[in-house]
C-alpha cells in the first residue's frame, strides 16, 4: 500500500468549502450558543445540507461515499474555525461506521441515510463509572427475553445524549458476565422506557452535555442489536479507530486555530519601541514549536486515516493511537502558548481563549487516555510488558 503525502485535489476542495461554511459561524456563534445553554443546530444542519456531516457513509445509504480521512478534514478544518461539531465523532464516524461495516441491510437502510444527512443523530455509550479506562470491567448487561433484549446497567460522561435520537450501547451479553469482554452493540433510542438521564456539569462551556445513565431493564427488539453477538473486539474498533481519527481531527484543529490567533495577535501587538512582541524569541519559539508539533499530529492523524480507509485495521488502530495522543498534547500546549502570547488579553472572555483552555483538556482524557495510548504504545509498538 503506498500512502501519498499530500491529499488530493477532491479532499483539498473539500477542505476550502468547509473552511468558507464554518467561517461564516466561526467560534463567536458557538461560544454564544454555549453561554445561552443552547445547542450549534444551525451550524449542524448547514453541514448536514452540505454533506459534510456524512461524507464518510456510503453514497448507496445517501453518504458521500468518502473515507475516514475526508471526515476528519471536515472535522479539523471546522475546528480550525472555532466551530468544531464534537457529534461528528460519534454519529457518523462511530456510530456511521459500525453500521455500515457490521449492520444488517435493514439497520443501513434505516439508520444510515438520516446519520449522513445529519437529521438523526446518534450517541455512543460505553464509559461507565466503576470500570472507567478498563472497558474489561463493563457490567451492563443485555440479556434475552423472546424476542426482546432487557439491557440494565448504567454509563457516564455520554455526550449529546439530549440532542441524540439514538445511542448506541455498549454492553455485555448475559453468558458473557465474567472474563475478557465480548462486547454486543445495541441500538437504544433515546427516550426508550427504563432508561434515566442525569446531566453532568462541567468546567467548560459547550453546546454538547454530558450525561449519566441508568438503564433499568430497557426493552429493546432483536434488531436492535448490530453486528454479531459473538463478533468480538473488531465490531467495537470498527467504530473506535475513527472514534480516535476524529478526536485528532478536533484537536488538530483547536491547535490551528489558537496558533492563528496567536501568530496574528504576536505580529501586531507593540510595547517595546518599534517591535510587535513576536519579534522576541521567547514569543516566537513557542508558536514555532507548536507549528512543528502540530504538522507531527496531522501527519499522524492523516496516515491513521489513510490506513484505516484502506482496510488495514490492525496498523491503523496504532496509529489512531499515536494520533490521538499528539492532538490531545498539540491542542493543550497550543491552547497554553496562545494564551501566554496574549499577556492578560489571553483569558478574557471575549478572545474566548480561556475556555478553551479547559476545554483542550480533554483531548488528554476523552475517548482514550494519553495514559492509556502511552501503555498501548509501551506494549504494542515496543513490545514491552503489560503493565497494568
Ligand atoms: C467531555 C467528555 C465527553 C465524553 N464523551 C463520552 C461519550 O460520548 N461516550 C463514552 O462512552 N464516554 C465518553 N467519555 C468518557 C471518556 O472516554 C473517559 O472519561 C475516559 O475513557 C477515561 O475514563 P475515566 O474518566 O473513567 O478515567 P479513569 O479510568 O478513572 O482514569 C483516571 C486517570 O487514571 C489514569 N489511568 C487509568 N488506568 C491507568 C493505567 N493502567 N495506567 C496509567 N494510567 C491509568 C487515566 O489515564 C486517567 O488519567 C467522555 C468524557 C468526557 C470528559
């Protein structure tokens, strides 16, 4: 497999026509619909209309047809306007992709068309709060009934769950209490009867929520279930290897933007004679540094993609990791060098930098821990022992 360095001229076009549709929003509206509590659906439905919500999903199931690295550019180009729509991770890259790689020819039909057009919206759920980054650990249960699955359990931290239409769970079949996971996918609508939401404050201001659930015997149809019970990890990495590209993706972005914000505001601001700050080294470096290290992570994230569109899951899943990881740090130190650039400007609200900040963190914590990736590496790239 030979993977180009540069993208084509189709996944540069479609980076130009992102970039002039989320501009036009840019992080002024996000940022305001986030303090009013309200969500970005204006910004979302616009992308949907555009098709670039499911450019991933399949054109026979009214996708575009593209791949994982065409949703990530989408993604990364959004964010780099300050506008970044953190349910593209989950709709049609997790949950888009498990369907359309494990589903029936029913559940494509009936879930992907409205997932690409942005019209339905899924959420993933398979946090939970005594098992945490050891997904091993899951106890939530789906257990057969007839002709119907009773899933009871609970999960945390579940992001967009009240603007979803459906969430996709995670969750162990009845036979399969104990030992390593074997995890069964199920399709759970949002307002399905036993299921009970609580809303998690956080420390940053953003459109989506996160939330607990408790599912106390949610009765759901034989076809809710995706993919094969006994199908094993692969079902679930068909939807985490994107899961991972697109946190990439994000964060890759909020490091562009911050850089750009910085880089402006360094070539412009003057307090000693004749010189804008950027002319000091101790300005200059560090927005070099994280100009460096960001071209590292899209580098990553980009091969990441272009290993997982090409069918290669097992070098892909490494490299969604190695991604994942550089983002979560870029979008962190860029975030950090972006508000130091600022002097006290940097944590007004009004440059909105401060917040984001916070929000960058996450990129170290969600979907996967920087802890997490390290031990992966540590283990799989280094071959060194297991070490938890
Ligand atoms: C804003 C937000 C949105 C989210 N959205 C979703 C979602 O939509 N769906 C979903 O299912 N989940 C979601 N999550 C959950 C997220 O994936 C978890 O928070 C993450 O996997 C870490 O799990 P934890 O919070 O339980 O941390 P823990 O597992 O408790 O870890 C705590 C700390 O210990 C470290 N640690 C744990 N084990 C080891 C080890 N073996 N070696 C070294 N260090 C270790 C971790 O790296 C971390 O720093 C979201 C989280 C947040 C904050």
């Amino acid at each position: 497999m030979t993977i180009p360095f540069t993208e084509s001229e189709e996944r540069a076009a479609l980076r130009e026509s992102v970039k002039s549709l989320a501009a036009k929003y840019g992080h002024a509206y996000v940022a305001e619909q986030a303090r009013k509590g309200e969500k970005t659906t204006a910004l979302w439905d616009d992308f949907g209309k555009h098709g670039f919500i499911g450019v991933n999903i399949p054109e026979e199931y009214g996708g575009g047809g593209g791949g994982m690295g065409d949703l990530a550019a989408v993604l990364e180009e959004a964010s780099a306007q300050g506008a970044p729509l953190l349910m593209m991770v989950v709709s049609p890259a997790i949950v888009g992709s498990i369907i359309a790689r494990c589903g029936t020819e029913e559940q494509k039909k009936q879930w992907l068309p409205g997932i690409a057009s942005g019209e339905t919206v899924a959420a993933f759920a398979i946090t939970e709060p005594d098992a945490g980054s050891n997904s091993h650990q899951i106890t939530t249960t789906a257990t057969r009934d007839g002709d119907s699955w009773v899933i009871k359990g609970q999960k945390t931290f579940i992001s967009g769950v009240d603007e979803a239409d459906v969430m996709l769970v995670v969750a162990r079949t009845a036979d399969a209490k104990t030992g390593k996971l074997k995890p069964a996918l199920f399709l759970m609508p949002t307002d399905a009867a036993g299921l009970e939401k609580q809303h998690i404050p956080m420390e940053f201001v953003a459109p989506e929520k996160q939330w607990t659930l408790f599912f106390d015997d949610v009765r759901l149809p034989a076809d809710a279930l995706v993919g094969d019970e006994d199908g094993g990890l692969w079902q679930l990495f068909a939807g985490l290897n994107p899961e991972r590209i697109m946190g990439a993706a994000m964060t890759c972005g909020q490091a562009r933007y911050a850089l750009e914000k910085a880089v402006d505001y360094a070539k412009t601001r003057t307090v000693w004679k004749d010189q804008p700050i950027g002319a000091h080294q101790g300005i200059a470096h560090p927005l070099a540094k994280v100009k460096i290290e960001l071209e590292q992570a899209r580098l990553l994230m980009q091969k990441a993609a272009a290993l997982y569109d090409a069918g290669d899951d097992f070098t892909a899943g490494e490299y969604a990791n190695m991604a994942k990881y550089a983002g979560g740090e870029i979008a962190c130190n860029a975030l950090d060098v972006a508000v130091q650039t600022h002097g006290g400007s940097g944590l007004t609200t009004e440059l909105g930098l401060g917040n984001q900040l916070v929000a960058a963190r996450l990129g170290r914590i969600a979907p996967v821990s920087r802890e997490m990736i390290l031990n992966f590496v540590a283990m799989h790239s280094l071959g060194l022992p297991k070490s938890y």
